[in-house]
C-alpha cells in the first residue's frame, strides 16, 4: 500500500533525499513522501541514537503542544522555528522558539490553518521538517499530500472493515448531501453521533437523540469542522449507551517496524471533550490489553500508517465488546501519560522516524511501569455547563517539584501560558495539564490531588476545584467508568459546598487589609481608611458591616468587622458566633492570623473580572474565592434575566445564527441565538415564553460576555399591555 509522511512531520526537500522517494507539490512546495512495506510489529528495531538528520523544526502550532515539542528539540539540539497570529505575539512558545514569524490575523482560519503561509514561513527559515502538533493542521490530508487513507476517520472507517478491525455501526459514506445524511441517520437508528471526518477534542460532535433534531446537528457539526480543520465532511455512527474510550498508543517507523505503546483510559469525559486520562486503563485483563493492542497496530497496518498514531476504541462495558471509533494520525493530547508509564519521549520517537531512524525499541522491550493520571486544567465556567471562559492569568504559579514537559519529577506541567497572558475567544481554553505517575493507581492519584491542590492560578474562571473533586470520588477511585460518569455524578462533582466560619472571617479581614492597602497607595492616611468605609465608631473602636459572595456555596455572606486595632478583628455573622482574628498582617501576597490558638497563613491575590472584583485565598490546600460587585456603567442581569425575559451572552464570542425576528413568538428553551467562541458552538435559549421585542444582534457581531442579544416579554406581560 502507498503511505505518505505523517501530518506530524511532513519532511521537506531542501538537499538530497534520504531513501526512494515520490515528489509531492503542495502549494507551491515540495515534500517527500515514500512507499511503505510493513513487516510484523515483532520486527527487531534499529535501536539507534544517531543524531537526528533534522536541521531545522518548523512547529506549525501554538500554545502548550508547541512548547512541548521545543523542548525535546532543544535537549536534541534542533533549532526551531514557531508561527504565531498577531494575538499570541508575546505567547510562551513565540519566545522559546529560535526563530518566530507571523502568519495573520487571530482568527485560526487566518493564521493557523493557512498552509501557505506556513510553508511560506518554512522555505523562508530553512526549516527542513514541519511538526504540527494536534489539532489545526495535524489532520489535513492536503497539508502534506498525505494518502486519503490517513488522516480521513470515514476513509479510516471502510478500511478498519476491509481489514477485519471491529467498527461502531454507522455511515462512513461520501454523498454528503443532507438527505442522504438524514437517511443514513435513521438507518443507523437514534440516539446517532454526528462527528466531522477530521475533527477531534469534540469539536463537530453533535449528538442526536430524534429524527428531528438531526439535521439541526448535521448543520451545526459541519461549521465546526470549517472552522476548526477546514474540511466539513462528516460521519455518522451510532451512539452507544455505556462506553468507555479506550485508545491505544501505536508508532510505525519507515523500515516496517510497528508496536503498541499500551492503552489510555479516557472515559472521563464532558461535552465530547476528554479532562482526565490514565494509563494504563484499569480494571482490564492481560488477555484484554494484548488483543486491543495488536488490533490497533493492524488499522495502522491497514492504512500503510508511519509514524505516532492513536487507534480509538469504544468499549461496551455490559458486553465487554471493544469496536474501532477512529485513528488520530498525530500526537494525542494525553501522550505524557504514555511516556510516564513507557519511560520514552514519544515527541523524540517522532523525530528519529521522520528522519528514517528504526524505532527505538521493539514490543518485546516496552513494559508498564507504575500508572499514570493526566488532568486538564480549562479556562471554564463548570456551574455554568463547562462554557468557555476568558480572561487574563492573574497568578500562575504551579507546585515546587513539578517538572515541565518530561517525567524527570513524579508531578509534570505541561504549559503554555505564563503569567499575565490572556485566554481569549480564538483558541482552545485549556491552561494546562497536570500529570502524576506512581508505583499504582491509588497512590497516583493522591499525588495528582495534591498537585492540584498546590496549583495556583486566579484572574479567570477555570475547573480546578473540579478536577479535585473527580480525582477523590470514590466512584472514580474504584475506577466505575464510563463516558457518563461526570452527567452520572454531577451533583457531588458540581454543587454548592459550604463555606468554613474560620475561612469567611479570614476572607473578611483580607478584604479589610487590601481594603486599606489601596488607600495608603493614594497617600491617605489610616484613618482614611475608615472614614471611606460605611462604618460607625465607637470608642475608637471601628465596626463596619460587609457582605460577599461565595460562588462555590452559591451564597451570599453578610456580616460585621469590628477592627480593635491594626492586627486585631472580630468578625461577626448573622446566626453565628463571633470570631476572633488577632496578629494578622498582609505581608505581599500572604495573609498570615490568628484564630484562636492557631496560626493561619495564605496566600491571597485580587482582580476584577466583569463587574465584579475577585479575592482569591489559597489555604489549606484549597482555592476559596469571594466576589463583590464593582460599579459599571452597566450591570449584569444574572437570575433577573429570566424574569425580565431578557437574553444575554454567556461568554464573549461571535454571532453565526440569529433564529428569530422582532415580533415572533418564543417558548422557553428554544434557541435564540448560536454563538462561537474557542472553536465551538453554543446556543442561547429563550428564558421564558414571550414575543422578541428588541432584537439587538447579528450575523458576524462579536460581543462580550454579558452583552444582551434580545428581550422576550414575558406571556403575561404582553396580555396586560
């Protein structure tokens, strides 16, 4: 079978070609690509550390996917080169990277997803090989002239078939025509997932549960896969109920070697989007492990594959059948937990294949040492149904023994945001991923919990305290999984927590002290802390009432602070005892008191986002914020929206649909508005039942988060007018 050079380093020619090869044109560029002759995946490898015959790396991508592959590129003494668009002008992989340039605009089909301009970039460098890291480019079959069989999941699919590999039932076709979709739907029988050909991390997933709401995923699930892999043929298969994703690590080099790096659990799952991984998969049986990894090296000898890949299965937990899903022809997000427990830098394995060097090690040598947890850490509003957030990284700081980017420490950060750097509206939201690896599971996953506990990071909303919570579950911890877990526990994972008396008063008198910081940086004396303040005194004595709200209990907390003095507080709520604060002082960031007999000390950072400003305390291992409102020019309508009947946008994104029109009537729940922002869609619902009356949006609008989209007056409103 003819096999091309895998999207993840498409080699270009620049000076005499290594083996036989076929001479590819792409726009204007040439690459290499070479016919592949497989042998049995027990082949003895070319156990080799020979320098890499690699001169330059062009790392067409962005972010912590970038930064990682800089970083096993410079231990091996390769220059690199990054591209960036003009909003990550000052991004962490910009300033790593031995050379830089820009390619456009922020918007990823300008910059990112332009193969001409980066192979523009590549040619004016010298760079003699491309790596595209996940996502963007890492799929596109015309980036680098890659054989229809890789990179396309329905081409993939018919193979896997022909090849004897077990296939979810569905529609792999290419008519693409929306009848011939909604009748291959109803042939596949509902629930059905609609998925985009070349997509991956959920985008263009749309799930359909009825006939009628296919079509409506149909269209959706195509302008994601535009937007984010610029290719909008999709597949259709059906949905099963009880799964777990199991995918399978695989690496082929181009003298026939093939092998299986073991599986990764990746079961734990929200909005068709992975947030922790393990490997290796629990509670699975050898015979298990050497069948579904010798069933995905043979779809990666079915495609003639070279290079690291990912075979996704999904796993019927009542049958314990396992069916092939897809093939990711790249690295796969969740790659450091296969290099924790395997020992290998999957990134250098890439780079020795591209440059025709036999894999490093045959299956025979490849073990499982110890397990492997890896959480990702999103920019995300987790009471709000995990939406997307932005913002600016306030504080960023992560735990004292973490290593970055290898597994030369038990606690690894994979990252590529710095402090001060902004979350924006055109990329994906994640921050980071921790990753733990330990003799075992149990004791794996208590480093993780305390890697994530000592992580501190504040200024935008992110599903920190989440992941802490999943990973002391005890439903997670005797590993009950399935791609339902996070819908089947929301409650324990999501809800209100109440908040500890002693940490309210020590919230208390931090607003106080940050209170009376800001003024002595205007040069106001102390006292003119109190005399701004709304307080009454009484034999020099200060007492002043205060209120703040504490998202995670979802209350509002009232209460007195009486100040006995620079270092000495009480603080009182209603229905409670007072509390004595004494000897406490605001040194920098670290609040440190007494409460009673017992010293405290946290840390604690400040900001404002939207109309609110936002105190983060660290203690005790956990993140405790507190809002209080800031005036604006204008207000948020929070929970009055629904009374009032108004709409607003739940993050700052762009207007792909407006579904109504001033004078039609709206039942409550349907959709209003679709809104775009990192990548992916999300519809805004109608709060209540009425008639649009001011419709203040359209086609191609960007807003900000809060911005109203339209006002529905209310049924009963409209009938007494």
């Amino acid at each position: 079978m003819q096999g091309a050079l895998p999207l993840w380093a498409v080699r270009l020619q620049t000076r005499q070609a290594l083996f036989s090869l076929t001479q590819l044109k792409n726009v204007g560029q040439t690459f290499i690509n070479r016919s592949l002759c497989y042998r049995s995946c027990s082949t003895v490898a070319h156990t080799q550390q020979a320098p890499i015959d690699i001169d330059k790396l062009l790392i067409a991508n962005r972010g912590e996917i970038a930064c990682r592959v800089m970083h096993t590129a410079k231990r091996l003494g390769i220059p690199t080169v990054a591209v960036y668009s003009e909003a990550d002008r000052h991004a962490k992989h910009v300033h790593l990277a031995d050379q830089a340039f820009c390619i456009g605009p922020p918007a990823a089909k300008d910059s990112y997803l332009r193969k001409d301009r980066v192979l523009k970039v590549a040619k004016r460098a010298g760079a003699t090989a491309v790596h595209p890291g996940y996502g963007f480019l890492s799929e596109n079959a015309g980036f680098a002239k890659l054989c229809q069989d890789n990179g396309d999941k329905s081409e993939a699919k018919a193979l896997m078939v022909k090849a004897a590999v077990p296939v979810v039932p569905g529609y792999h076709g290419s008519d693409q025509t929306t009848d011939r979709l909604m009748a291959e739907g109803a042939k596949v029988g509902f629930p059905v997932l609609v998925k985009a050909a070349l997509g991956g991390g959920g985008k263009g997933m749309k799930l359909a549960m009825q006939q009628d709401d296919l079509e409506d995923a149909l269209s959706s699930a195509k302008r994601e896969a535009i937007a984010s892999f610029g290719d909008e043929r999709i597949l259709l298969e059906r949905f099963i109920q009880r799964p777990r994703h199991i995918e399978v690590q695989i690496f082929a080099d181009q003298l026939g070697n093939a092998v299986y790096l073991f599986e990764r659990d990746c079961s734990v799952q929200r909005r068709h989007q992975k947030v922790i991984e393990e490997a290796p998969a629990p509670n699975i049986s050898l015979e298990f492990r050497q069948s579904i990894g010798q069933a995905a090296v043979a779809a990666g000898l079915a495609v003639g594959y070279q290079g690291a890949g990912t075979v996704e299965f999904i796993v019927d937990t009542d049958t314990g059948e396992y069916f092939f899903m897809e093939m990711n022809t790249r690295l796969q997000v969740e790659h450091p937990v296969t290099e924790a427990i395997t020992g290998q830098d999957l990134v250098e394995w890439q780079l020795r294949v591209a440059a025709g060097q036999g894999l490093p090690l045959t299956q025979d040598q490849l073990h499982i040492q110890g397990h492997a947890f890896e959480a990702r850490l999103y920019a995300e509003s987790v009471v709000n149904n995990f939406l997307p957030a932005t913002g600016t990284v306030r504080r960023w700081q992560v735990p004292a023994n973490a290593s970055f980017f290898d597994n030369s420490s038990t606690v690894r950060i994979d990252s590529g945001v710095s402090e001060g750097d902004t979350v924006g509206v055109n990329y994906d939201p994640m921050i980071a991923k921790v990753i733990a690896r330990g003799p075992d599971r149990n004791t794996t996953l208590t480093r993780l919990h305390t890697a994530l506990s000592d992580l501190q990071v504040s200024g935008l909303p992110t599903n920190q305290e989440f992941l802490k919570r999943l990973a002391t579950h005890p439903a997670f911890i005797a590993a009950e999984l399935d791609t339902s877990f996070i819908q089947k526990h929301h409650a324990s994972l999501v809800d209100a927590q109440p908040v500890a008396q002693h940490v309210m008063a020590l919230a208390a008198v931090a607003d106080h002290l940050l209170q009376v910081r800001e003024v002595q940086k205007t040069g106001s004396s102390l006292s003119g802390a109190w005399s701004i303040l709304d307080s009454k005194r009484i034999n020099h004595v200060l007492t002043k009432p205060g209120s703040l709200e504490h998202p995670a209990s979802q209350t509002h907390l009232a209460f007195d602070l009486t100040v006995h003095g620079l270092q000495s507080f009480m603080v009182q709520a209603a229905g409670s005892e007072a509390i004595s604060v004494t000897r406490a002082v605001l040194t920098g960031d670290v609040l440190t008191a007494e409460l009673g007999d017992q010293l405290y000390r946290a840390t604690v950072s400040t900001h404002n986002y939207l109309d609110e400003q936002v105190i983060s305390m660290w203690l005790e291992g956990n993140c405790h914020e507190f809002r209080k409102a800031v005036p604006r020019k204008w207000s948020r309508l929070g929970a009055a929206a629904k009374v009032a009947g108004t709409v607003v946008s739940p993050m700052p994104g762009k207007i792909i649909q407006v579904l109504v029109q001033e004078g039609d009537t709206a039942e409550e729940g349907d959709a209003v508005v679709v809104l775009e922002a990192m990548k992916m869609e999300h519809t805004v619902r109608a709060p209540c039942a009425g008639t649009v009356t001011d419709l203040r949006c359209f086609v191609g609008a960007q807003v900000e988060d809060g911005h109203t989209l339209a006002t529905i007056e209310p049924e009963v409103a409209a009938a007494s007018a």
